[in-house]
C-alpha cells in the first residue's frame, strides 16, 4: 500500500514537471528541432538577451504585472478591511460577490471589458484608438482583487478583534491602529495575495489578448501570433527563465512562513 | 469623600431588538476600585466597554468629569483597559508593548524610557524587555498588560474579567497584586468578574449585574450580609431562601414559628424571602433546636461538610466542621442576626431550595448518562 502510494505520488510528480523538464532542455540544445538533442550550448540565452524587441516584451509583462499587482494588493486589502466590518450577512453576500469574477471564464471576462473599454472610450471619451496600456492595467487590476481580497479576509478573521481596540485604547486613531498593529498581522495575507496576483498577471493571456491595443503588447499576446510558425529557441530560453523566477518567488513564499512559523513555535516553547 | 469622576444615567443598549443593558444608573468615586459582577450575559462587559467608547449606548448618557462623553472615541478618553485575553500585540516585544501607548502620544525618548522601566518595576517583569511577548507565561503576559495600561497613567482603568484565563493559585497572587498596584497608584479601577470571591475579596464596591440590570450596589460586607433579592443571594455565596411573613419589625413568622430578627421597615404581614446563610447555622442536640431535621446528603468539601437537611419537605444546605451522618436526626438553633429578610421580588422561588440538590442523586445520575453513552 506504501510503495503504491509513493509509485503514484512520483508518477503524479514526474506528469506535471515533465513539460518544464523538455522545454528546459530544450533552451540548451544546439539545434531547433525539438526531438532531437544534439548538444548542450548557452546560445539561446545569449541570443535571447540580444534580442531587444522580446526583451521589451518581457519588460512590458513585468510593468504590467508589478504595477497591477502592486494596485490590486493596495485596493484587495482597503475593500478586504470593509468587507470584514460588514455585519456577518452582507460580508457574506460581499463575499460571494467578489468570489464569482474568480470563477467566470476569463474569455467572458476579457471580452466584457473589451466591450466596456472601447464604449467607454471611443462614444464617451471620443478616442479613436481606446485600448492602450491604462486598458490593460485596468483590467489586470479588475482580475487580480478577488485573489488578493481572497488571501487577506482570513487573515483578518484570524486576528484577535480586541488588538483593534488595545491600539485605539493606547491612543491610536483608526487610521494609526491599522498601520500600527492590524497591518502587521495580515502582512503575510497581504504578501501571498501580492504573489499570486502577480503571477497571475504575468502568464495571463486571455483577458490581455481582448484588452491590449497594438502599442502595448504583453509577452504571452505577442507569443501567440509567433505559434503561427515554428517558435524560435531563444523563447525557449526565455520561459525557463520565467518559470526559474515564479519558482524561487514561490520557494521563497513558503521559506518565509515556514521561518515564521517556527520562530512562534520556538518562542513560544522557550517560555515554558 | 472622594469625588464622582464617571456617572452613567439611564443607559440602555439594544442588539437587534434584544435588550443587553435596562436602565442603568451608576456613578464612580475617584480612587475607588469598584467591580461590575454577575453572571455572563448580564451586561457587565457591554458596560465596560460603554465606559472605554468601544460601543455607544442606544440612549442615556456617559458623564467623565463632568462632561458629557458618549460621542468621544476610545482614543481620546483617559481611560486604559486590560483585555480579556490581554490582546498584546504580537508583533512588538514587552518593552514595546509596554511603550505602545507613549510612542503614539509621541512622549520624548528618554521619558518613554524612564517611564517603561518604571512600569517593569512595579510588575516585577525587570530584564524581561527584549522577551517576545508569545513566550511569556499567562501570568507574565498579564502583568505586561496591566503595565502597558498603566504606563500611561490614565485616570480610569478598566479590567474585563482579567485573572479568567489563570489557574487558581497564580489568580490568588494576582488578586493580592491588582490590589497593591491600585493602592499604590490611587488609581479608579472598574472590575468585570464572574467570580464572587474575587469581587467580594478586592473591591471598595461591588455591583451586582443580571439581565442587563443593577440588582444591588454597594459595599463587600453589606452585598454579602444584606442581598438585596434571591438573585443577590443566591449569586453571592449559597443561601437557604425561604418564603415567610414579617409579621412587625423584628418578627418574622417561617416553618409555623416566629422568630426574631434584626430587620424593620416592612409592611405588616408582608410576604418575604428570608436567607439563611449555610455557615450561619448551629447545629445542636435536637431537644434544644428551634427546628429538627434529618440529614440525607453529606458531603467533605476539605474546610468543612456540606450537609444537606430536610426540614418539613424542605431540604437546605449547612455548612459544618462536625460530621453528621445520613440518617441522623439534628436541631439547628438560628441567631436574630442569622436571618436576613428581603422584599419579594421576581426571582423569588427561583435560587436557595436544595431540594434538587443532592450529591447522590448528582452521581445517579451521572452513571445513567454513562450507562446511555455505553
């Protein structure tokens, strides 16, 4: 039963990483077909960072990304902290409310905003050409709030509600209260809410390929007018490097709760 | 005479249409430690917490000083609380907890300083600064709330239920402590307790609370000896009640005998409830007892037995050093000043007839449950 469970847990490994470990190869290898490895060599990631035009793309989904991210985070939790004062019946409502963006399919999602941004701006903004970069941004905010106001709520519900009233008993108007003692208790909802905006930010594509006029472009949207003809080995290169990056944000996410964790346990222990 | 410094005049709260508190006038001396008692749910806390502008009462008025402060903020009053669970912030270590308060009034450096170095002192958590608050005992934790409410040397400070969470002997010392601390600093506290003893052991005053309502104020001594109603007395202390007729003043008529007592004021032929304490009853041979009865329960309780009796159909609990076994046929002799007499009132016939009580009957009882569940 035990070796059984262990053969499927690697199988189960080896089927999701498997893709990552070929393209991963791949960005080394010397010649363009994909089936056959010839031999190992840098070039792709010489090549990649010789290439301007795709490093602007790169740039620009990092732009988008860090900036959308950075809003959302802001906002999710200034809407989180109002849910969560809300009498227990409307933070439900709220809550589900903020729920059923997550669940819709992004192509409903990306082609209503479409819809929104060029009424908005072609009928009442007079503009000729209305989807731009503020398009984008917008909408990568619009999608990004839930999972962030989805990652602080517990953190609140979580936090004694009488640390609130210790602070405003000590002196703390509101507004000091949440900097001084209630920030510091969500932070590490605040914090996972920020990566996994980010992240989805970064590999999203449907909603960006509705939203995105022709001046500002995201890496995915460009990459998929390039799957017309046979991608290039520099792109190759240039996903491992993402994937390297989403890996050590996400190591470095779980490092710090678990450091976290154990620093409360190790001091709570020593108090004993 | 001390001065007033808090007055609550007709306050009442409502919560979706239920009424938490009814009409409670209340004043507070300056220097006095005074304790809100009663049982959870009676409205002690949501008293409180008027009292620090945690919450706005739905009518009445909140006077400080002299002024009307129902619309200032918690963070505008000069009143400190201790939070049941001591809501220390985490993230701070004990000194900066303890300077919480300073640093947000934005005190120069060396006085917050002087200040919190003070305060350490004066809970004994010297060398302690630097601990993270989550590793200290329940007992630590606690004084470094009380410090950290103090430091700011507020003119009121408030301490919901704050000895709740500790075990019984570290919960003596605190009492001992919260005494000293007050006495030492003349500071007002407002106590919140369910625990009877501790109101009756540390307070100048002690408020009894049901029911969103001030059953009795007054002092330890005078709630103790003198309840107001069967609630008072049967919430203080265990209380025989009994119903009986005053028949003038310092005659009551109970169990078909008139006895004396130390009580006037009453209508004649008033119905009464009349208490009798169980540490107050004599116990003596039956030939020379104004009442004689059989006992059926006892129970070692360490200082002394608790002794059930029947008297009539009517059993009541008296406390004993002397073993009397079940069975055994007793006469108990009551002293005029034994006998406490109290108007009727709503909770009559409610509290102070032990004849649901038995210690057996509770074991039966418990062994049927145990039969069910296997």
């Amino acid at each position: 039963m035990k070796r059984t469970n262990r053969i499927l847990t690697t199988l189960i490994f080896i089927f999701l990483y498997i893709p990552m470990v070929v393209l991963i190869v791949a960005s080394f290898n010397t010649g363009k077909d994909i089936t056959q490895f010839e031999s190992f060599t840098f070039k792709q990631y010489v090549r990649l960072f010789q290439d301007s035009s795709l490093l602007q793309l790169l740039g620009n989904s990092l732009i988008v990304s860090i900036l959308a991210s950075f809003c959302a985070t802001t906002f999710g939790t200034v809407a989180a902290l109002g849910i969560h004062n809300l009498n227990p019946k409307m933070r439900k409502a709220a809550m589900t409310l903020t729920n059923i963006p997550m669940t819709n399919p992004d192509i409903v999602t990306g082609v209503s905003l479409s819809l929104l941004f060029v009424f908005v701006g072609t009928r009442m903004l007079g503009q000729r050409n209305s989807l731009t970069f503020w398009t984008l941004l917008i909408a990568h905010i619009t999608f990004n709030l839930p999972y962030v106001i989805l990652n602080v709520m517990p953190k609140l519900k979580q936090m004694d509600k009488s640390l609130t009233d210790a602070a405003m008993d000590l002196g703390c108007t509101p507004v000091q209260a949440f900097f001084r003692v209630t920030l510091h208790e969500i932070m590490p909802g605040i914090v996972s809410g920020a990566i996994m905006a980010f992240t989805m930010s970064l590999d999203d594509f449907v909603i960006s390929y509705f939203v995105s006029g022709l001046d500002f472009v995201t890496l995915p949207v460009e990459i998929y007018s390039y799957t017309k003809k046979p991608l290039q080995p520099k792109i190759y290169a240039m996903f491992t490097l993402l994937f390297l990056l989403i890996l050590v944000l996400m190591i470095a996410m779980n490092l710090i709760q678990v450091y976290g964790d154990r620093k409360k346990a190790h001091s709570r222990t020593a108090g004993i | 005479m001390s001065k007033e410094l808090i007055r609550l005049q007709d306050l009442t709260v409502e919560f979706d249409g239920e009424r938490i508190l009814d009409g409670i006038n209340l004043y507070f001396n300056d220097h006095e430690f005074l304790t809100l008692l009663g049982p959870s749910g009676c409205g002690k806390t949501t008293t409180l917490r008027i009292i620090g502008g945690f919450l706005k009462p739905t009518s009445g008025t909140v006077t400080f000083d002299g002024k009307k402060v129902n619309d200032v903020p918690p963070y505008q009053r000069q009143i400190n609380t201790v939070f049941q669970r001591y809501a220390l912030f985490p993230h701070l270590d004990v000194y900066d907890n303890i300077a919480f308060g300073l640093k947000v009034a934005k005190l120069p450096k060396d006085e917050i300083k002087r200040r919190v170095s003070e305060m350490l002192e004066i809970v004994s958590l010297k060398g302690y600064e630097n601990r993270s608050v989550d590793s200290l005992s329940g007992g630590q934790q606690q004084r470094v709330a009380i410090a950290r409410a103090l430091v700011n040397r507020p003119k009121v400070l408030l301490l919901d239920e704050p000895l709740a969470a500790l075990d019984l002997r570290l919960r003596k010392d605190m009492q001992n402590e919260l005494k000293r601390i007050q006495q030492a600093t003349g500071i007002t506290f407002i106590y919140v307790t369910h625990d009877q003893e501790e109101a009756l052991s540390m307070s100048d005053t002690v408020v009894v609370m049901d029911k969103g309502r001030i059953q009795q104020i007054g002092r330890p001594e005078d709630i103790y000896n003198e309840p107001k109603n069967a609630f008072v007395a049967d919430f203080i202390g265990e209380s025989n009640i009994l119903d009986g007729v005053m028949l003038q003043d310092y005659k009551v008529r109970f169990f078909g005998r008139v006895f004396d007592c130390v009580d006037k004021g009453f209508a004649p032929s008033e119905n009464v409830d009349v208490v009798i304490r169980p540490e107050d009853i004599d116990i003596v041979p039956p030939e020379q007892g104004h009442l004689v009865g059989t006992v059926t329960s006892i129970t070692f309780k360490g200082l002394n037995y608790d002794i059930i009796v029947e008297f009539k159909g009517f059993k009541w609990l008296i406390q004993t050093t002397d073993y009397h076994g079940v069975g055994s046929v007793i006469g108990i002799r009551l002293n005029p000043e034994d006998i406490h007499i109290m108007h009727k009132s709503e909770y009559s016939g409610m509290f102070g007839d032990y004849s649901s009580y038995s210690a057996e009957y509770d074991e039966l009882t418990e062994d049927a449950a145990d039969e069910e569940a296997e």
